[in-house]
C-alpha cells in the first residue's frame, strides 16, 4: 500500500499561485493520504471548502477532516439571511480503505505575544488492511518552539500508550442507536503517523520520536516510532521543505515532513520517495510503501 504524507500550504505553489488540483493530482495513486494545511472558508483561497473539493478530485477515497483552528465567518446573503459559516484550518485523511472511525486530539499550546500562534490537532482514523487494523494520524506540530512541539509530541505519545486500555470511539453493549448495531471496532496500537513536525533530524523533537541515542542511532525499540526515511534506504540529506526566501533570495531547504511506524510495521517498509522536484505546495510529498497483503 501507497501511504502520502503532504503539506499542501493550501494549494498554494512555488510559484505562488492557487490551485488545489495540482496538489489532487500529486495524491491520486496514493491508498492512504494525510494532508496538513487544508482549510475551509478563506478569502485567500476564493472561500472555498477544499475538503469538499478534494474529495470531488480525488472520488474514490473515503475522506475525513479536522480543524484545530476554527472562527466565525458567517455573512448575510442578499435577501438579508443569516448563511453561517466557519473559517477552519487543520488536517485531512483520505483512504481507498473505509474509514472506521475518526477523532481529533486537540494540541496543548501557549499563548504568544509574537509571532503569531494558534490552535493545532491531529487527526486519527482506524482503516482496515490484509495485514490488519492499524491508525492512521495526520499531524501539523507547532511552528512556534521546540517546548511547544516536544509538549505535543508528548501527549500524543501518551495517548499512544494508553491505546490498549482505551475505549476507542464506541465501546460497550448499548450500541443499537449509536453504533447501528456494531459492535466496538478496533483500537490497534499498530500506528502511522505522517505530518509536518517542524523538526529537522538533529531535533530533539525526532529523537523524542525514535528513541536514538549518540550510541545506537539506528536502533530499533519497540517502543519508540521508526523513520521511513531511514527504514526505505532514502538519501540522508532530503529534504521537503522550501523555507524563505533568505536575504540573498535563496530558499532554505529541510526535511520536515516524516513518515512514522510502529515498531510492528517497520520490517513492512518496502520504499520511501521524497518528490523534490514538486512545486505545488512549499512542502514535498513524502511517499511511503509498506507490504499490508498478508495477516500480520
């Protein structure tokens, strides 16, 4: 399976013009998609929903979206009718696999006077595979500070966790309302995580992800996550990221956007790609395969 992670700087290229359809066109062989930066209601993207629109390009995905930023931009129509509105700004999955369930984990931020910051979230779905249940995330951790990423980085990670013990989106025997008659699906601990998380691979925030230490770099815990990157032979300086421009005009490039395992699925990876050469977002598309034919 064809697992994408891609900040999309809502459809805004390189060459800064706006067209969603570049990016739909980068995701369509794509099985399972975790988009960062989608928005809903913005004057700078022609107000429109780009989740509704991505799911029209992209019509055989199941989708699900989730906002960390939310505000107000209801307006009157022209016979004086309230039309309410929100202006909405987070995270979207995308699957050839139904989505069995889905739920949003609001970040834990703090207030700035500068730069600008503002609420961030994860987004969660369950899908089902030959291989089995397994969760798939899409994150956007802080731009703001390492303390505010590492924070968050923690609690997603106790979360994490607390997988066995949790009841998932539904759980006991009162389900016919609730649930149309199904019983509690699947809470694997069996986890993707794919995102921005404003962290390059001498980070803090990424060694708090692998558990790596300056004596066994490359060692694989069971309770830590694992880079696609490292896992799919990729090359150790890619990078997904254009920041910039600097003062001589140049534009900074890092590797931001990771695709993390479970220690379960990391002898699953069978290839990685960073897309460098794609200008439709000022973030790369991280591509990562893994073997999910057979049962686990």
């Amino acid at each position: 399976m064809k697992f994408l992670s891609y900040n999309i700087q809502y459809g805004i290229g390189l060459d800064g013009r706006y067209d969603l359809s570049r990016c739909a066109r980068v995701m369509q062989d794509a099985d399972v998609i975790a988009l960062q930066e989608v928005e809903r209601h913005w004057p700078r993207t022609n107000n429109d929903d780009q989740a509704a629109l991505l799911s029209q390009m992209l019509p055989d995905h199941h989708w699900v979206y989730g906002p960390g930023f939310d505000m107000d931009a209801s307006q009157r129509d022209v016979k004086g009718r309230l039309v309410n509105r929100r202006r909405q700004f987070g995270c979207m999955l995308l699957s050839r696999l139904p989505i069995v369930w889905s739920r949003c984990h609001i970040w834990p931020h703090r207030r700035t006077v500068t730069p600008f910051n503002m609420q961030g979230q994860a987004l969660e779905g369950m899908i089902r595979t030959a291989w089995g249940p397994l969760r798939v995330i899409s994150l956007h951790l802080s731009h703001v500070s390492e303390q505010e990423r590492l924070a968050q980085i923690e609690f997603l990670l106790v979360r994490h966790r607390e997988t066995p013990f949790d009841g998932g989106v539904w759980c006991g025997d009162e389900r016919e309302d609730w649930a149309n008659g199904e019983a509690a699906p699947d809470n694997p601990l069996s986890a993707i995580w794919m995102g921005d998380f404003n962290s390059t691979p001498d980070s803090t925030e990424y060694h708090r992800m692998v558990g790596s230490s300056p004596y066994h770099s490359g060692a694989l815990h069971v309770d830590a996550f694992h880079d696609s990157t490292t896992l799919g032979g990729h090359q150790a300086d890619a990078f997904t990221s254009h920041d910039g421009p600097d003062e001589d005009g140049s534009h900074r490039r890092r590797r931001l956007d990771y695709c993390f395992t479970t220690a379960d699925l990391a002898c699953r990876v069978r290839g990685m790609n960073i897309d460098e050469a794609e200008g439709a977002s000022d973030h790369k598309p991280v591509w990562t395969e893994l073997d999910l034919e057979g049962p686990s």
